[in-house]
C-alpha cells in the first residue's frame, strides 16, 4: 500500500456509501470490532488565518462524522482504527474507521480495504487533475504583451 | 374595545403550505428538480447559500434551494436551522489557507505573482448577451461538454498549492511583518455580539453575511462615503484540504476539502498628517463557496471597520455596530418577514390613542384649576 | 443498518432511547428533591450511566478519586477538570470532602457545580443517616435516608448553598438508585439543631 494512511480516508469517502459499508460488514463479521468511542455526527467550527494580518478567525461551521475503533483478527492480532470525515453520517465514519483500522493492520479483509482504497485514491486524482486542468487551460501569458505587429484594436 | 381574537385560520395555513407546493409542482416537464443540478448547474447559487447558512453543505443546500424555490433568504435559514439541531463535535486545529487547491488565482495590483495568474472559471470577460442555445439544451451536447473540456488537457504541471502574494512582499520587505496571533477567536454561533467586538467576531459575521448587504456597504465606501482605494492583491477560489489529527496515529489527516473564495485588498492610506508617512493598509475578505463579490464586499469593509474601530467612524461603512447588525441575511430577512404576522393587538392599541389622542385636541379646554385626567 | 444496531445494543446505555429516558429521569428526580428512582440502565455504575446521560465534549469533568475507567473517558467525551473548574464532579461519598467546587456567579448561577456523589446505599437499612428534606418541589418535608455519606458533605453543603441563587447541585447515587438535593432544598439531619 503506497498510499499513505492519511489520505486513505478521503480516498474512501468518495466512494458510495454502499460498497464502504458492505466492505466494513464482512470485516466486522470476521473481526471483533470495538467503538473506543461513540461514532457520532456534528459541527466543527473551520478556522483559518486571515491574509492580512494571519489573525485566526472563524470562517463558519462543516460537518464532521467521527469514529475510532479496536479490531481484533481471530489469531489474537488487534489494530486500532480511527477516521474523522467532513460528512454528517455517522455509520460512514465508523465504516471507515473498520478499513482503516484493517488495512493497517493487515487483518483478514484488508485486501478489499486496499483495492477500495485504490479506487478512491484514483477518483481524488481525476479531481485534483479537474482542478490542474482550470488553472493550466486559463493560465495568463503576460509574456504576449507589447510584442510588434500586435493589433491595437479592443 | 375587547382584544381581537387571534386563533383561528389553521385550516388557511395549511391551505398555504398545499398552494407553496402547488406552484412548485406545476412544472409541465413534470420533472421534480434533482439536487445534483441543483448543486452544478446553479453552483454560484448554492455556494451563496453556503455560506449565507454558515454551513458548508453544497446537498443540504441544493435541498434548501429546492424546498423553498429558489428564496436564497429562505433557504439560508433553512441551513441555519438544520445546523442548530447538531452538537458541536469537536475542535479542529487551525488551518493554513495556503494549502488552498486552487482553481482560480488572480491579482490586479501585481502582474507577476509567484506561481502566476490562472483566471480559472470567470465570467469576468464575457460579454453579457443572452445565450439563446442553452434554451432547449440538448442532453448530448450537455454531456460532451465536460469531455471536451478535459480532453483538450494541455500537460499540466502546476504546483498544488501556492504562496500568498501578501506572504510573498513581506518575503520581500515590502510589507511590515505580522505577528501569528495565538487569541482565542471569537464564536458568533455560541455569544452574541456586544460592541466594542474583535476582528474576528467581525470577520466571522461578515463571513456568513447576506451578499447583497455587505455588496450596499461595500459600495457606498467605494463611492465615496470612505476612503478605502481598494486593488486586489489576490483573489483565489479554491478548494481547502481540512487537517485533523488521525484519532490512532495523531498524524495530520484529510478530513476532507471545502470550497471557499478568498481575497485580500491593498489600500493606499495618507492620514493627513503631513508629517506621518503614506502606508498600506490591508482588508480581508473570505467565504465558503465561490463568491468573488462577497470576497472582496468583505476584504474593503474589513479594511473600512479597521480604520473605524480604530479612530472611530466617519462613515456608516466604518461604523461596526451599523455594519455587522445589518449585514445577517437571517436577521434582518426575519424582521422585515415578521411584519406580516398578525399584529392585530398592537395596532388595535395603536389605534386606541391614535383616537384618544385625537379626541383630546378636539374637546372644549377645561377651566383653569381643574386638574386634567391623562 | 441491522448490523450495527446488534452490535450497539452492547452499548445501549450510550444510544438515544436509553439517555432520552434517562435524562427524564433526572428532570424528575431534580424536581421532586429526595425522592428515591431506580436507574433503569443496566450499569452497576449508577453514576455512570447518569454521567453518560448528562455530558458531552463540551462540559468539563473531575475525577478526584479515580473512579472513571480509564476506557469510558472516551465514551463520556467530557473534558478532563479539576473539582475547582469542572461542571460536573464524581466523588466517593464516603470519603471526607478536600476540595472546593465552582458555585457559579450572580450572572450565571447555572455554572455552579453538579456533583455526584458514590454513597452504600439509599433507602431504609441499618445504621442509615436520615435526612429531613424541605423546599421547592417537597411537600412540607420528606425523608431520605442514606448510608455512607461522609458527614463533611452536607456540612459544606450549607456554606456553598447558603447564598442562593449560587451553589451546588448533588446527586446521590447507591448501586441501583439515585436520588436529587438541588441547591434549593434544605437538608436537616436527625438530631441536629442547623439547618443545612
């Protein structure tokens, strides 16, 4: 797994919220699964600095959904699990949090923790390209300024 | 007079609520609206309602503009309600905008900035003239649009994330340096506003403030009732990745990202003084989703509170409390709406010594040293 | 999700149905000071399931004598305090009181302290203290009577509530029951001639 575990959460809320939840049953069928605590939804306030004077202040509020996990494989082996999502449903972090916790871990179910992983990770990519793509297909060329023979019509 | 009864009318309201929903429904397509076009094809009006509602939801607000057909008022409210039925979860660590992925990136005031211009999605160079094609849009020719777009990819190596220009002078000595503040921000959503407020309860109130509100504002320093010359340093749109510890690991996690519009103003400022020397000053004005007027409304009126907080108002657009009372879409929608309900006793009150009063001027003067009945 | 809930019934004191009732509960045992109710979660930790009714991440809690485990924190969400600072306390009843809870201020009274207090036993046994309860919410008086509760308790009581509308909120919890003395009631021990 060469994506690093930081991403592996927003890799796989991007996904449908169906295969996390389908993925996370079948681990947890295998598994003992633990809540440390209790996977709940709300507010976070979204602080930044602002760019005139780095002063902190709040821009507003995001859902966050919140899970941490213990798994424990039936060879005895345990890996602790744990996701934060800006998303309001509860039982997607605390799907995630199995997955993660799996695929950390390398308990049995891993393999499909990693391939959802993976696909995820590929969505994220095809967006942030989206994003490369607006700023590369509108970037201004000032270099064309001033040249000789440029029409001076509007 | 007895006061005037005001139950009653249940039957009419409901009746209200089924007649809301017919005009909704009466569509001939007979197509119900879905959230995803919502939220796509009127996005700069789902990012207004974003951050009108304080709440970055892009399908709850596609949700709100639908149920309420369009009212950003409404559906901003709508928002506001919803996020009052949620706890507060947790604290997140405060987050460094300049890890901003962004899509648009320009600066009027600089032509060469680290990392360069991107105009981004703009209609800043169109011309406004009616397109009649997008009237009976074919679906085929809808969908081929996106493909097309990124088909004519040209090989984009563009750093993810770039450097403020405001960063970038102060690299330079051309702005004085700033101290990272460690203050504790102000909560809007958890204290009221009692004057004299910080700059972050303000910034936070104009951040979820009504667009059109800040825009009047912001115009009338513009024209003249101030003196805020404002240029854009930069404006960018963009998406912000959310950090938070991993709850295993404590490393720093994506949570996520969040739309968001930024903008910082550059202001000549000469005090008068002949002896003091010109400066800079700076406003900042940001806000989730894309709203470049809301943005840079903010950045000048942020510049314009600062100047009134710190040598008190000239103008309405320096004035803090006439500013940030005024600005919540929420509030003052929610004042002039509250007119409508029923105010029979009030006025019948009114009426009352309206006539009294009247009845007084009218009536023959009583004798001197009779003692007169109020 | 059918899976879920099964597993979460594990955890039924932690899900809304059961901290719902619960929470009713506590409004009528603060209502009616003294009267004796049955904690309707399974938890041998009386304290406990109220704690896990009343907090959430935004309240403080002290835990002067050690009693939480160290793996309901977590559930609990509260932010670890100090008695001195946190709004609500948990403390063994039958040891002497060291500490000087938050009595809140005129402009915010409610921000005086709720403490729970671990006491043997609420009801008639051998050896009980009986406590004579008046104030808002008791009908001319009624009884309480409780084993293991370290005198210095009450005794402080009087101080912190003395100066209403400030003071300190108490509930006492045996292994299966509770019982509310808000700061409005006034507790008089058999035998003494002070009010408390």
């Amino acid at each position: 797994m060469t994506i690093p575990r930081r991403n592996w959460a927003a890799a796989l809320a991007v996904l449908p919220a169906q295969d996390l939840v389908s993925a996370a049953e079948a681990i947890a069928a295998t598994c003992l699964v633990s809540d440390l605590v209790l996977p709940q939804s709300g507010l976070a306030l979204l602080t930044l600095r602002d760019g005139a004077f780095h002063e902190p202040f709040h821009l507003g509020e995001v859902p966050v959904a919140r899970a941490q996990v213990v798994l424990r494989a039936p060879d005895g082996r345990e890996a602790g699990g744990g996701a934060v999502l800006l998303d309001d449903r509860s039982n997607i972090a605390r799907a995630v949090a199995i997955l993660d916790g799996a695929l950390a871990g390398r308990l049995p179910g891993w393999e499909t923790a990693a391939a959802l992983v993976a696909r995820g990770s590929a969505a994220r990519a095809q967006s942030l390209a989206e994003y490369q793509h607006l700023l590369a297909s509108t970037r201004v060329d000032f270099s064309l300024l001033g040249q000789p023979g440029e029409d001076d019509d509007a | 007079m007895g006061y005037v009864a005001i139950k009653g009318g249940r039957a009419a309201i409901d009746g209200a609520a089924a007649a809301a929903e017919f005009l909704r429904a009466r569509d001939e397509s007979g197509e119900p609206l879905r959230l995803s076009a919502i939220e796509h094809q009127l996005r700069l009006l789902t990012s207004r309602v974003i951050s009108e509602g304080g709440l970055y939801h892009p399908r709850l607000a596609a949700l709100a503009i639908k149920q309420f057909q369009g009212d950003t008022l409404e559906a901003a409210f709508a928002l506001r309600a919803y996020r009052s039925t949620k706890p507060r979860l947790m604290a997140l660590p405060v987050q460094p905008s300049t890890s901003m992925r962004c899509i648009r990136r320009i600066s009027s005031a600089f032509k060469d900035i680290p990392g360069g211009q991107m105009i981004g999605p703009s209609y800043d160079f169109a011309l406004r003239l009616l397109r009649f094609d997008l009237a009976n849009e074919d679906p085929a020719a809808f969908q081929a649009v996106a493909r097309r777009f990124l088909g004519a990819a040209p090989p984009a190596d563009l750093p993810d994330s770039f450097p403020k220009v405001l960063d970038a002078l102060r690299g330079e000595g051309l702005l004085p340096p700033v101290a990272a503040s460690q203050g504790e921000p102000f909560d809007i959503t958890r204290e009221p506003l009692v004057f004299p407020v910080s700059r972050s309860a303000a910034l936070a109130t104009m951040a979820r403030a009504e667009t059109g509100s800040l825009l009047a504002m912001a115009y009338s320093n513009m024209r003249g009732y101030g003196d805020v010359h404002p240029t854009v340093a930069e404006l960018r749109v963009g998406y912000l990745p959310v950090l938070v510890p991993h709850p295993v690991t404590g490393e720093p996690m994506e949570a996520g990202e969040v739309l968001m519009t930024e903008c910082e103003v550059v202001a000549m400022y000469e005090s008068g003084n002949p002896d003091a020397l010109p400066m800079f000053t700076l406003g900042y004005g940001a806000c989730f989703g894309h709203n470049e007027v809301k943005a840079i409304s903010m950045a000048i009126l942020d510049r314009a509170l600062q100047k009134g907080m710190r040598d008190g108002p000239e103008n309405p657009s320096e004035d803090p409390e006439f500013v940030l009372l005024h600005v919540d879409g929420v509030d003052s929608m929610g004042f002039a709406s509250h007119y409508k309900m029923p105010h029979y006793v009030t006025f019948q009150s009114d009426l009352d010594r309206l006539r009294t009063t009247q009845d007084k001027a009218r009536a023959p003067r009583t004798e001197v040293g009779h003692e007169s009945k109020l | 999700m059918p899976k879920l809930k099964a597993h979460m019934a594990t955890h039924d004191l932690w899900l809304p149905p059961m901290q719902q009732l619960l929470f009713r509960d506590l409004l009528h045992a603060f209502s009616y000071p003294g009267q004796v109710r049955t904690c309707r979660a399974a938890e041998p930790m009386t304290w406990l399931a109220l704690l896990a009714a009343l907090l959430d991440g935004e309240v403080g809690l002290a835990d002067p004598h050690g009693m939480v485990p160290a793996g309901q924190w977590p559930m609990l969400e509260a932010v670890p305090s100090t008695p001195e600072r946190a709004a609500f306390i948990i403390a063994d009843g039958a040891r002497a009181l060291d500490f000087e809870p938050r009595l809140g201020s005129l402009e915010s009274p409610e921000t005086g302290a709720t403490l729970l207090l671990r006491v043997a036993f609420l009801g008639e046994a051998a050896g009980a203290e009986h406590l004579s309860l008046s104030g808002p919410g008791v009908r001319d008086r009624t009884g309480l009577a409780v084993t293991g509760l370290h005198p210095s308790w009450l005794k402080a009581r009087a101080g912190w509530v003395a100066a209403f509308p400030l003071g300190v909120d108490l509930l006492l919890c045996d292994d299966c029951r509770f019982a509310a003395l808000p700061r409005t009631t006034q507790v008089q021990r058999r035998g003494d001639k002070w009010d408390m």
